[in-house]
C-alpha cells in the first residue's frame, strides 16, 4: 500500500519501476546523485528540527520543497521483526503520544504511532504517523540527496540492501559514529559517512579513515587545529554538525568544511556569509550563489493524510 502525504505544491510521484518501487519522473535517465551536489552543501538535519517537525513525513516533504538543502538527513532504528523505521530516539517518549522502546515495536505496532507536533516549529502541523526507511526511500529516492543515520549497526545489512535494491547507492550517505561501521558499510558498496563529536576528534587520526569515508561529519565546537586537521584529512568531504546559526557556519567554512548540517536550512540560506573573499577562497557559496535558493517560508498550512 503507498500512503501520501498532501502538501501544498506537491508533485505527483509516478510510476513503478523495474525493482517494483516508486520511481519519480524526474528521475530521467538515473536518480540524482552525490556527483551532483555544489562545492558547498546544506543538510537538513532531520529535516530540519528547527523548522519543521523532525523525522517526519511532511517534515521531511517541507525541506524537500523548500529546496534550501540539498540533502535531508533522517534517524533510523530497528524495530523487533527487523523493520527500519524513521526514529532520533531508542524510545518513543519525546517525539510521540506512546512510550516505551522503539526496539520492541513491531511494524503493526508502528503503523499506530503518531508524532506529537513540536511547539516552537513554525506553522502548523498535525499529529501523524512516522515513516518507515522504504516510505522515506521510496518518496525521496533519486530526488534528493539522502543522509541516513544507522542508530543500530545490526541494521545495516538490511539497510544496504533497500539502498542497493532502489539503485540509490550513490544518492544515499549512511552516517554512523563507529569507524568499523562505516568501513563496513563501505565495503557493502555504500556510501560511508562518520561523524565525531568534539572530544572525539582531539585525539581521532582521521587521515587513517581517508580510504573507506566519504563524509567525516565533524562537531562544529571543535579546536581550530582539530577542524583543520580533519580538512586535510584527505577525506573527500568534510561537513561541519548541528550548526544552527550564520556565526557558526561562517567560522567552519572558513577553516575549509565543504558544507554544514543544520538545524535551520532555511535561516542559513537566505543568510549571507560574512567574510566573503575569504570564505569563498575556502569554498564558500557567494551572495549571488545564495540568492538563488528558494527563500525560507514558513509553511502556515499543512494537511498530512499520511497515517
């Protein structure tokens, strides 16, 4: 069954494809990849928890159409049968009306969740259902780029076989804080990220990571010498996490990060960097660059069908 979300603006997805899965018209010839994405690159952290509500369906729809990211970021746990869901918690008591551990969920149970809407998120936004790995998968696939973050390593297996199986290998980041984990999704023919938190990364030796990492995802609160380290890490790319500001983005791009993930895509894109000559030497998008993006709008009606 294919649940749908109404949402203002909303383009129809389309057909099925050979594998059997939803495939957007835009896809063309091939999904969207990471080949695609700008020197300089905004993630949306779970969507964007400043703006909208996050890890959810119309959420994560918003920062799609917003269009002030260019890849969404989302949390994934295992429930009890083996089914990833949509989930930044190992229990259900923040997010949502219900309690207890999202482990010992199965998917039946899932489908009778719903998500609390947050206070403080512009707009306004009803309780509904959070989605599985495949809705999310399916709905955004090849449209966007994707950043999923495996809470529990023993969902990997399955995770890349989703990924492989929709031919998303290059569209989809999987994040982890485990270097083992990311050289093994690695060596599944995955996309490998890894971040690190500050302490973290005062004693990490990230140029050992260079030849099985694609993202070293790094904590903004980081030593200069640190952040620096990690950008001649040789690592491809290296982005900066949970920046929330236009002060914090700006000093990271300056010491060289090629992209930020962020709380509030769209306060950060109709924000110009300050500095510019220098922040452009390191890779920083200019004023006209920026002025491109879709402006930031809060979205004052939302109607989710999707429960």
């Amino acid at each position: 069954m294919v649940t749908r979300t109404v949402l203002t603006g909303l383009t129809a997805l389309a057909l099925a494809g050979p594998a059997g899965f939803l495939t957007p018209l835009e896809w063309g010839g091939g999904p969207l990849t990471v080949d695609a994405l700008p020197r300089i690159v905004y993630t949306a952290h779970r969507g964007g928890a400043l703006e909208v509500p996050e890890n959810s369906m119309s959420g994560l729809m918003a920062a799609f159409e917003r269009r002030t990211a260019q890849v969404i970021d989302v949390d994934t746990r295992m429930l009890r049968d083996g089914t990833p869901v949509v989930m930044h918690d190992a229990t259900l008591d923040r997010t949502t009306f219900s309690r207890g551990p999202v482990r010992d969920l199965t998917l039946r149970d899932w489908q009778r969740v719903r998500l609390r809407p947050p206070k403080g998120v512009p707009g306004r936004w009803r309780a509904e259902r959070p989605p599985t790995v495949a809705e999310v998968l399916d709905r955004f696939g090849g449209r966007v780029v994707l950043m999923l973050e495996a809470k529990d390593p023993q969902s990997l297996t399955r995770l890349g076989s989703m990924i492989h199986a929709r031919g998303l290998a290059r569209s989809v980041f999987v994040n982890t804080n485990k270097p083992w984990v990311a050289r093994r999704a690695h060596h599944l023919g995955l996309l490998a990220q890894l971040w690190r938190s500050r302490t973290q990364l005062r004693t990490d030796r990230p140029r050992e990571w260079a030849s099985f990492v694609d993202v070293l995802d790094v904590d903004y609160k980081a030593r200069d010498a640190d952040l620096l380290r990690a950008v001649n890490s040789g690592v491809p790319r290296v982005w900066a996490h949970t920046v929330t500001t236009p002060r914090q983005r700006d000093r990271v791009l300056r010491l060289g990060c090629g992209g930020v993930i962020t709380d509030a895509p769209g306060l950060l894109s109709r924000t110009p960097v300050r500095n510019r000559a220098k922040a452009e030497r390191a890779g920083a998008p200019s004023a006209a660059a920026q002025r491109g993006a879709m402006p930031y709008r809060a979205y004052s009606t939302r109607v989710s069908v999707y429960s």
